[in-house]
C-alpha cells in the first residue's frame, strides 16, 4: 500500500499544473511612429523607465534603449519613446534574448545564428566575455536556436534555452550560468504540443521575477495570406527552479490576438513587481498590416 501511494505521489508531481492566478491582461498598445517599425525580440529593464530592447534583423548587432513611461494604476503606457540604437558594429546575428546583470551594469544577448551570449557595455560595444555554452546547443535546429535569456538578481543565475527541442531530445533544457558565466544545473521542461500542424510553435522568452519565479512563455501562431484567422496564443508559465531536473509548469496568463490586432509577442520582462511587460515582433510592421505592439499584465 506504502509503495502504490509513493508512485500516486510521483505521478501527481510530474504532472504539470495548470491552474490559473489572479492575472490581469490590460489593452495592447502601439506607439507609432515614436517608437520605429521593428523586429523586437526581446526587453530588459535597465532603470529609471529605461528599457534595452533587441531586434533580430537589425544591420548591426546591439541594441536599442526605449523609455517607457507605465502607469500602474490605468495598466498603461503613458509615454513611449526611442533614445536611439546602440551598435556593436559586428554582424547582426539575429539577436533574441536581452537581460540586464545590475551589478556589473552590463548586457548579455542571445543569438540564434550562432547560439551564442555574449556581453555588452551600455555603449553597445562587446566587452569580449560570453556565456560559456554547453556544447548541446550546438545540436539547436535552424531558427530554432537561443531565443530566450533572463536575469535573477535573488540567485545570481542567467537562464537561457532554445525555442524548440534540440535534435534527439524530448523535453526543452533550461540553462543556468553563475556569475562567472560558467554553466550550472540544466532543467528539464516539457513545452505545450501544437494545437494543431498549421501552427508555429516554441518558447519565444523567459523572464525571472524579482521573488526568484522563473517565467516562461510559450507561444503558437497561425499565419494565413490575407491575414483573415491568423492568430496568436500566448501562454505563460511559472516554474521554480531548485535542486530537481525536472519543472512542473503552472500556468499564469493565456491570451490570444487575431487578424489585425494579431501581435507575435516575443519578448517579456518585469518592469515592476507583480507587472509584466510584453513585446511584439511585427516583422517590420509587414505591409503595413503588423503593429509593434506592447502589453502590460498585472499578476
């Protein structure tokens, strides 16, 4: 009887929870033509309203720097504008993931062309340190590659992963690095199945909240010609990284977007505690049609 209740225990702990919190979802803005036609694949908080944003077909690698002025209390972006792009002057290497390291004010970005980490100063230059990347990464498919990164101040670790599962694998590998980039425990994660063949799936961010949560999210888009049923489904999931291989998901916010409010979020950070801002990659506002928009989530 011991035995059966052990393996009811076990089974229950592998199942991921879906239950949902009190989240909120406020109206998704834009903010043209302060704010350019872009890319934007990833955001960072730097301070004081100021926000490093990436976008992945950029000429050069770097970065931008928006400021983002939010009320709290309306869950709105009250003011949005561009301080300009700072390069690296190297190759764009399809940048995805942005984080910010507070105590040695510097960038760390991701690219999928080369499943690569490297540093940056706040000018945009490279200080020649990178993450030290596990040579599983390199098994990452094309376009499928490092498009997330974050930052947790509570336990002095970056996380990044691929979009999808690397070649032969069947759960997604979070990984960890300490402060001296050198890797740490690699977490086993078993994203969603696509809800059906006609949509693009993976995650496209990760992002660790200041209470040591990491936040992952999950998005699936179905594209059409004339843009009539496209649409967008964004979930985000909790994990709580610890001493186990495995997380189990519980999930937070789900939301959708359609035709000509459809919004391919990419990027996610936490601007305050207990919000969440969201970026969307508007494929250089295509045709006309994309927006860049930008969403807040008050958990």
């Amino acid at each position: 009887m011991i035995h059966r209740l052990n393996l009811l225990i076990a089974a229950l702990l592998a199942v991921p929870l879906f239950a949902f919190s009190q989240a909120k979802v406020f109206r998704a803005q834009q903010f043209k033509p302060s704010i350019p036609a872009g890319n934007y694949s990833g955001i960072a908080p730097l301070g004081n309203d100021r926000y490093a944003v990436v976008s992945d077909k950029m000429k050069e690698d770097g970065f931008y720097v928006f400021c983002l002025k939010i009320d709290t209390v309306k869950g709105r972006i009250v003011e949005a504008r561009n301080e300009g792009y700072l390069s690296s002057h190297q190759k764009n290497r399809d940048m995805e993931g942005i984080a910010y390291c507070p105590h040695t004010r510097t960038l760390f970005i991701g690219g999928e062309t080369d499943n690569e980490v490297y540093e940056y100063a706040l000018d945009g230059q490279r200080t020649g340190r990178r993450l030290q990347m596990p040579d599983c990464f390199k098994r990452a498919g094309r376009n499928f590659g490092l498009e997330s990164l974050t930052y947790d101040t509570l336990s002095h670790r970056f996380f990044t992963t691929s979009e999808r599962l690397l070649k032969g694998d069947t759960l997604l590998r979070i990984q960890s690095f300490d402060d001296r980039l050198q890797p740490l425990q690699q977490y086993l994660y078993r994203p969603d199945e696509p809800v059906s063949r006609k949509y693009f799936y993976g995650v496209a961010a990760l992002c660790a909240l200041s209470d040591g949560r990491l936040l992952v999210l999950e998005r699936q888009l179905r594209t059409t010609k004339l843009k009539l049923g496209t649409k967008s489904i964004i979930r985000i999931y909790e994990v709580r990284p610890g001493t186990a291989p495995f997380l189990q998901k519980r999930l937070l916010v789900e939301f959708k977007t359609r035709n000509f409010r459809f919004a391919n979020f990419e990027g996610l950070c936490e601007p305050y505690p207990g919000w969440l801002l969201l970026i969307a990659d508007s494929q250089n506002q295509y045709r006309g049609l994309l927006r860049d928009w930008f969403r807040l989530v008050r958990l």
